[in-house]
C-alpha cells in the first residue's frame, strides 16, 4: 500500500473499524458470562476490507481500551477487562483478525468464507478457555456458556460479513 491516497484510506478504514468495533461492543444481546455483540461482525469485517492491514485498528483498538478509553463492552476500559471473562476473546481478536485478513488477500471464495468461519471459531475457542481457566470450571462447563450459544451467531455474523464485504469488493 503505498502513495498519499492509499495512505489516507487506510488511516480512514483504521479510524472507521475503530469506531464501529467500539459501538458495536456496546450494540447487545445480554447473556452470562459473556454477551453477543456485533463487535466480532466488524473485526471480521475489517479482516475482509482491509486484508492484512486489518490488524491495525484491532490492535489499536485493544490498545486504547487498555489505556482507559471507554471502548469495550458496558463502556469498560482497562486493562482488567482483559482479565475478566470476555479476556480470552478479545485476545483471540488479533489472530482471528490475521486469519481473515490473509485469506481475502486471495479471490478464492471458498477460502473466505471457511477463514471468516475459522476466525469466528477461534475467537470462541480461545475465550472458552481463557473462562475456564479464569472461572477454574472445567473446559467442558466453560463450552456450555461459552461456546455453544455463540455458535450460530457466529455463523450468521461470518456470513454477513462475507455478504458485505463481496458488495464492497464490486
């Protein structure tokens, strides 16, 4: 990505998951421990728009929360949101953001879609565990709460992003 107009598109796309991964934190559908929300729509999103720069503003953005700007769910900020229950999400973010990324780097339709999937399943998978060792319950209980009721959401989220981001490809 080089020249000013590249430059500036990426620092617009950047500017503009940040802010859409913010909202859609707080964008929610109540459930213990962990709720649904629409910020993994907008990670995979930005993976499928912005390829391998994607990382960027998800990185950016786990970095602001951290540092106290109100932009994880409830309006929570700090780093001890990343040690409560929703931790081992947000950090599955960054690999998951990667997965999706590199896969639309290629045209193949196929591998889109399964890597949208992929990282939707990672993000789950790896939040799963980080609630199991956080809760002390075992990773079997954890799946219950954190990973079954997530799966079909998930799927609906992976496909709608890979709907939107065709419709931005044109």
């Amino acid at each position: 990505m080089y020249g000013n107009e590249r430059r500036t598109l990426l620092i617009t796309q950047t500017a503009a998951f940040i802010a859409l991964m913010a909202v859609g934190a707080n964008i929610v559908i109540p459930m213990v421990p962990v709720p649904i929300t629409l910020q993994t729509l907008f990670l995979l999103l930005a993976g499928a728009v912005m390829k391998r720069y994607a990382i960027i503003p998800v990185v950016l953005y786990i970095i602001l929360g951290i540092a106290g700007l109100p932009v994880f769910h409830q309006f929570a900020s700090g780093p001890g949101v990343l040690m409560g229950p929703t931790g081992g999400y947000m950090v599955a973010f960054i690999p998951a953001v990667l997965i999706a990324g590199l896969a639309y780097e290629k045209k193949n339709r196929n591998i889109r879609i399964l890597s949208l999937v992929s990282a939707s399943m990672l993000i789950l998978f790896c939040g799963t565990l980080w609630i199991s060792v956080s809760s002390g319950i075992t990773v079997l209980q954890a799946a219950i709460v954190g990973f079954l009721p997530f799966i079909f959401g998930d799927l609906i989220k992976s496909g709608a992003a890979f709907l939107i981001a065709e419709r931005v490809d044109e």
